[in-house]
C-alpha cells in the first residue's frame, strides 16, 4: 500500500522538492511503482507514463509522469527531479562502453 511519508528525504531532496513542486505522494509513487535501475551507489527510480497506476486521477496522473527520485544506499531519497526522458537517458549511459584509461589520473 502506499504510504508517502515511509520515504525519508534528505536536506538536500526536501530542497529540491520545495522548488520544483514535487510532493511527497509523487515521491511515493516513483517509489512503490517506478521503474529502478542501479546507478554508482544509488537507486534510480523512475514513474513512467506504464508505470502510473489507473486509479489515478487522469490529470495528476499526467503531472506526476516523470518523476524521479535518486534513493542512497540507505534508502533515504537524495534528490527529486522530472524527467520524461529520464528512462531513455539511462539506458542510453548504460550502453556506453567504458575505457579504463579514460578515468585513471596523470601525474
């Protein structure tokens, strides 16, 4: 069941909802419904237009797609974003071949 308020948010994310109007049922939502996908120490989760249960009101529904919350490793959310794209940004830095010589350091 949902429940908004399980979600802690850090100092940060509390921010960043105040700003872009991210309420905490949003939150809730990208959470219990969203897609996740594992980032460097971090869970990406993210509310699609398929992953937005139908007993939603319609018009929220449409303000709500999007939504993504970056969760720690201690399940605490660090940040809060909308996004569309979001799913299609990831998948595309997934696929990125990664060369080891471009992350190591000159002396």
């Amino acid at each position: 069941m949902l429940h908004p308020e399980t979600v802690k948010l850090s100092k940060h994310a509390k921010i960043r909802c105040q700003e872009r109007e991210i309420s905490s049922l949003q939150i809730a939502l990208a959470v219990d419904f969203g897609q996740r996908v594992n980032g460097t120490g971090v869970e990406i989760c993210f509310l699609g237009r398929r992953d937005i249960p139908e007993w939603l009101d319609r018009r929220y529904a449409e303000r709500v797609e999007g939504t993504v919350v970056i969760l720690g490793h201690d399940g605490e959310a660090v940040t809060t974003y909308r996004n569309r794209d979001a799913m299609r940004e990831l998948r595309k830095r997934e696929k990125l071949p990664r060369d080891p010589r471009t992350h190591v350091r000159s002396r």
